[in-house]
C-alpha cells in the first residue's frame, strides 16, 4: 500500500498580476494515482484568480495543460481547463495523475486588473 503524502506548495504570497507564476515546485506524482490541490484564496484589489494544471513527462519538461474534451458530431475539442475564483475561499480540486510523472500549478489575475494584494497560500496530497 502506497501512503499517502501531504505538503506544502506555498504560505499565503500576494498574486501575481499579469502572467501564470509558479505555485511552489513541481510535484513527482510517483505511483500515486490521485493528487488534491488545496488552496486558500482571499480576494483583494483584483477582480480573482486563475489557476492552471500542467502535466510533464519529466521534470522541466513540455507542458500539457490540463483539458476538457467535449464531442460533437464525432468530433472531439480540447478546452483548457482554468479554475477561477473571485471571492476569499478555501477550496480544493482533484486530479487523475496516473501516467503523468510530474505536475506543476500556475496563478496569475483573472482579469488583469487592479494592483494584486490578494494572497494564495497552497498545499496538495497525493493518494492511491
């Protein structure tokens, strides 16, 4: 039985404005086959955040971002996959990482706008 592991991504630091900045490092999933990202948001003078998952085949390597599929007509379309928040919140989201080596988190503005005092602090658990 594989055991579950917990850590810390980042403290509460104020959000970034205009680009996808790393949250904490990149995460080896290992054997594991799910991984929760936990996340602590309060809004400040920015309308929210956006946050962003990428898959790697190695450490450092190219970057698949996390996607919906959605078929019509026996065509299928990938949509990226971005979680907004825009309101102070915990929340957490959960992925399937079996197959995926490593895993990296991304947050910038959703908009923008304002000058960022809102703060993420993040931490994740892999399990199975």
């Amino acid at each position: 039985m594989i055991h579950p592991v917990s850590e810390t991504l980042q403290a509460a630091t104020v959000i970034a404005k205009t680009t996808q900045t790393l949250i904490g490092k990149e995460i080896a999933t290992g054997h594991y086959s799910f991984l929760t990202l936990f996340f602590d948001y309060v809004l400040g003078d920015e309308t929210g955040i956006l946050i962003q998952a990428h898959f790697m085949n190695e450490t450092g390597g190219t970057e698949y971002q996390d996607v919906s599929w959605t078929a019509t007509a026996g065509t299928k379309t990938a949509t990226a996959n971005q979680y907004t928040a825009t309101a102070s919140a915990s929340n957490y989201i959960t992925f399937d990482v079996r197959g995926v080596a490593f895993v990296k988190f991304t947050q910038g503005g959703s908009n923008n706008d304002g000058t960022p005092t809102g703060t993420l602090a993040a931490s994740y658990t892999l399990k199975g």
